[in-house]
C-alpha cells in the first residue's frame, strides 16, 4: 500500500466505532546509519477525528507564526491522537482497524505522553 492512498481513511476502533481519519503518519529515523541518513520506520498513525487534511508541521507545540495558521489548524485538529503501528490491528483499502486496549498519544511528540 501506498503512504497516499492511506490519508483520509476512516479509523475504528476494536468494537467498530469510528474515531476519525488517518491524517498523517510519524516515522524514526533510527536504523543503521547508510551513507547519507539512516533507515526510516514507521512509529504510527495520526489520526484526527475532524479532518483528514495535513497538520503542516503545526502540530509541533512550538510554532506559532504565523499566528492565525497554527491557531486554526490546532482547533481544526482538536482531539488528535497518534497510534503506534503495533497497535494496528489490521489496514484495508478502506478503513484501518485498531487493536484492543490501544493507546493515544498526543500527536506532537513533545514528551507530553498520552491525551
């Protein structure tokens, strides 16, 4: 599957109750170090429960400038959360199924833990 073609599915939860969009994904960079970067992985999904529209790096706590991007585009995104890929149960052409007992992560990954 194609990054692309998995932005804007919908996103449910183990008993089937939607929770939002795929709207972005995090990877690492932490492999073995090659010649130029080392190997990326991907850590999870982000998901938004009101866009599936990209968060343009806004989502980092520290931007702020221009003032009126960052402020909309963090209420546009309120409710956010990142999924680990090991919790991802399973992910089809159409939606992406997450496992029991998931955990949600705030989407900036500035340390602030869980939402």
């Amino acid at each position: 599957m194609i990054l692309g073609d998995l932005l804007g599915v919908n996103v449910y939860d183990d008993g089937g109750t939607r929770l939002g969009r795929v709207a972005d994904a995090r990877f690492v960079v932490d492999g073995t170090p090659r010649q130029l970067l080392a190997e990326a992985r991907l850590l999870g999904l982000v998901v938004s429960p009101h866009s599936a529209a990209s968060f343009l790096g806004y989502e980092r706590t520290g931007l702020s400038r221009p003032w009126p991007l960052p402020r909309m585009l963090r209420w546009r995104h309120r409710g956010s959360f990142l999924v680990l890929w090991e919790d991802i149960a399973m992910i089809g052409a159409e939606s992406v199924r997450l496992r029991p007992g998931f955990t949600a992560y705030s989407p900036a990954l500035d340390g602030s833990g869980q939402e």
